[in-house]
C-alpha cells in the first residue's frame, strides 16, 4: 500500500502537483555595446565587453540571458534590457551600461565603468567590468523578480474582471 502511495504521489508531482505555477525567471535581453568611437580596435573592445558581460551574466541561476542576436520564442519575450556604449580616450574607455525595462522604457539600473587600453590590462578589465556589471544585477535580480510578480498580478487581476 505504501508503495501504491509513493507512486501514485511521484506522478503527482510529475505533471506539476496542484496546477501550481512558478514564477517566471526575469529575463534579460544583452545588446551589443554602441562604438561612439571610428578607431580601428573601438568596435572589437565593444563586441569583447559585451560578450564577456553576456557570460558573466549567464552564469546566475535566478535570470534568464537572450543574447540580441538569438532568436526568442514568440511568447518569452525579455522584459528587460541590457544596453550601453563605449566610448574611446587615448589610452582608455568608459563604458556605461543600463538595465531598461521594455514595457515602459524606464531605467532600472544604470552605471559607467572606465577601462585602460594597454594590451597587456585589456583583457582583465574586460572581465572585471563583467563581474562588476554582472554582480550588479545579481543584486538587483531580487528587485527583476519583485517586478515580474507585480506585474503578473496586475494582468491576472485585470483579467478576472
């Protein structure tokens, strides 16, 4: 009898218990990096920035990341987005990134980062302004959250009427 219980009680769980839904996971849109500068190795500092942002991102459990160029189902569409540009100095760069909200197109989340541009540093900025960009909306990834569960609210409230 325990046996016919225990299984009975897996398939259960199986096809999703007590129609119970989860939250959806925020989901994040990572748009290539805008070159505000013509200087010959401006446009691949802003494609190498941006995908190591893209990796650094992936990389937490509790946010989606749609890389601008990947191809979305019709349904999922990414509430937010992740854009920005890079702009060139002699010996440098200044980054600025910001979190957009597609719905409204309200900044949640904004800063600027700066950079050398001496080969041999290069690289390691580029992965320290990731993580620090990555690690930045880690933190604001409970605030994604809160968000997605108010609005979801709000359309299932309106749809009940």
């Amino acid at each position: 009898m325990a046996a016919v219980t225990l299984l009975a009680w897996a398939g259960f769980e199986r096809m999703g218990g007590e129609n119970r839904q989860s939250p959806a996971l925020p989901r994040l849109l990572v748009r290539s990096f805008d070159n505000l500068t013509s200087r010959d190795n401006s446009q691949a500092i802003a494609l190498g920035l941006t995908r190591e942002i893209v990796g650094q991102i992936a990389k937490f459990k509790d946010i989606v990341t749609v890389e601008e160029n990947a191809t979305p189902a019709p349904t999922a569409s990414p509430r937010y987005a992740l854009t920005g540009d890079v702009e060139m100095t002699e010996d440098g760069f200044r980054l600025r990134a910001r979190v957009i909200n597609s719905d409204d197109n309200s900044v949640i989340w904004a800063n600027s980062y700066d950079g050398d541009l001496r080969a041999s540093k290069l690289i390691g900025v580029e992965v320290e302004i990731a993580r620090q960009v990555a690690s930045a909306l880690g933190h604001s990834v409970d605030l994604l959250a809160v968000l997605e569960l108010a609005v979801d609210s709000a359309v299932g409230a309106s749809q009940s009427f």
